[in-house]
C-alpha cells in the first residue's frame, strides 16, 4: 500500500495512512516537470482555468475579491521569488476552490507540482513577473465588473502570455 501513496511508514512512530494517490497517478501517467510536457500541461490549465472562470465570474464576493487583490499586490512589490510562486498559486486556488468543486480541487491538487516548478522558472524572470502582475490586474478588474467576455478574455490572455513565458524556460528542462 505504501507502493500506491495510500500509507507512509515512519520509523519509530508507525504507519499512518495518507493520501499521495492522486500525485503519484499524475506522476505515473507523465505529468512529470520535463520539455515536453509543458505545451500539454498548459492547455489543461487553459481548459481547467477558463472552464472555471466560466462557473464563477458574476459570484464572487468582496471578501474573496479583496483576498485576490492582496495576492496580486504581491506581484507588484519586490519580493522573493518563493513570494511570487505562492501569490502566484493562491490566486488561482482561491477562484478554483470558489466552485467547491471537490473534483475540480482534486485535479489542481495532482498538477500543483509541475504548476510550482514551472512557476518557479518563470518568476526568476523580473519581466514574467511583471506580465503575472499585469494579468492578475485584468482579471480580477473583470471579476469585480463581472464581465463575462472580458474574464474568458483575460484568462485567455494570461495562459497565451504564460505558454509564450515557457519557451523562455523551455531549455532548463531535460
């Protein structure tokens, strides 16, 4: 079972059930950081991100509109890039974790590895930060305007600039 991520022994404290399945079948199917999966894991962000705006543009409350802004303030400042990667994920896990779609959850879950290493490839870049500000602004200018075209838009926009952003990175991968 601990083959399959569902127990972990500790030595000297036991085995204790966890639940690393869902990583460890991403893994196993290839959704490994590398060159070539970078195109394909973009355009699952692109259906997965673009599919969700769709769900929740007009629903978002000022709480969870503020909590957004505080994350893209952060792309705006001068920070550690470890700062920008986490501002980075919190954006988009708090609009996905909006639908209370366990699923939806689930798979941001099993790709929150590769999502992190590319992210910290990018960020290490002060002009792709400056583009994930830029981004991060319009779409949550369309969130509070609750304009539908202009959120589709500016999700598309985002992971069209990010898929440009990886051909940068691209040779750093095996």
């Amino acid at each position: 079972m601990a083959a399959y991520g569902i127990v972990e022994s500790r030595q000297g404290n036991g085995t204790f059930i966890v639940d690393y399945t869902a990583k460890n079948f991403f893994e196993f199917m290839g959704f490994f950081p590398d060159k070539e999966n970078l195109d394909n894991f973009i355009e699952l962000r692109r259906v997965i991100e673009v599919g969700n705006i769709i769900s929740i543009y007009d629903q978002l409350s000022d709480d969870v509109l503020n909590a957004l802004a505080n994350t893209v303030r952060i792309l705006s400042e001068d920070r550690p890039v470890d700062e920008y990667v986490e501002a980075d994920m919190a954006f988009h896990n708090i609009l996905l974790s909006y639908t209370q779609n366990p699923m939806i959850g689930q798979i941001n879950n099993m790709i929150e590895t590769m999502r992190k290493d590319l992210l910290y490839r990018l960020f290490c870049h002060s002009a792709i930060v400056e583009d994930a500000y830029e981004a991060h602004t319009e779409i949550l200018n369309a969130l509070r305007n609750k304009d539908f075209d202009r959120c589709i838009r500016a999700v598309v926009d985002h992971i069209d600039t990010t898929k440009i952003h990886t051909k940068t990175v691209a040779k750093e991968y095996r």
